[in-house]
C-alpha cells in the first residue's frame, strides 16, 4: 500500500514539475509577442 502511495506521489510531483515547465515556456512565448 505505501509503494503505490508513493508512486502516485511521484507522478503528481512530476505532473506538477511538468505544467510548471510548460507554464514558463508559455509566459516565454507570450512576452516574446
């Protein structure tokens, strides 16, 4: 139980470090408009 319970924090981390990058890039694009 705890395996899987960390798993999903893994993902959820990387979920989050992902859309964090993504919203970078995308203020990026914007400002470069």
């Amino acid at each position: 139980m705890r395996e899987i319970e960390f798993a999903l924090k893994e993902k959820v981390g990387t979920i989050m470090v992902d859309s964090k990058y993504e919203l970078e890039l995308i203020n990026q694009i914007a400002e470069s408009l």
